[in-house]
C-alpha cells in the first residue's frame, strides 16, 4: 500500500502554506488558511488495515474493539496537539465504525 502518514500530511500541509506565503506574501497566505475549510479524517484504515483485515492482527491481539477506539483517539491527539496549525478550527469525524 502507498500510504502517506498522518505526520507526512500534516508536514506537506505546511509545507503548502510556506510556498503561499512565498507566491501572495505572508498577510494573504494567512487569510487564505484562516478562511479554509479543513476537513480531517481519520480512523478509517487503522480500524480496516490494522484491526480488521488481517485475521489475528497485532492490534487486534493487544486490544478488545472497545479499548482500541479510545487507543486510536488518544494517538490522534498526540498527533494533532504536537503539530502547529494556522488554521483556527479542525473538524474531525470518524469512520461510520466508530460512529
């Protein structure tokens, strides 16, 4: 599978917003990121990929399906907490499992 990271996408995101500010200058580029709408899914394939694909998986191993959605979770918000954003507001969701 060709995955790109949750990491990797948060460093290409900002790595966007360095080359906008380099292309409008830095005013424009903050008030095009401010004003964004900036969708974040996440979930979808740890549960598919890591718990449910593969019978016997490690993670579904080492976690019962009510403890590893919490698991998930709190790695996200380590994730999301520790990265810098310039946009005000992340709305997230969570795959249709989970909801």
């Amino acid at each position: 599978m060709n995955i790109i990271r949750i990491g990797q996408q948060l460093e290409n995101f900002q790595e966007y917003q360095q080359k906008l500010a380099a292309f409008v200058g830095e005013d424009a580029a903050a008030q095009v990121v401010n004003n964004a709408l900036v969708l974040i899914t996440l979930g979808g394939n740890d549960f598919v990929n890591n718990y449910y694909l593969v019978p016997f998986s490690v993670r579904s191993r080492q976690f019962a399906i009510q403890d590893y959605v919490p698991y998930l979770i709190s790695e996200y918000r380590k994730i999301l907490t520790v990265s810098s954003f310039s946009f005000l507001q992340i709305p997230t969701t969570l795959p249709p499992t989970l909801n």
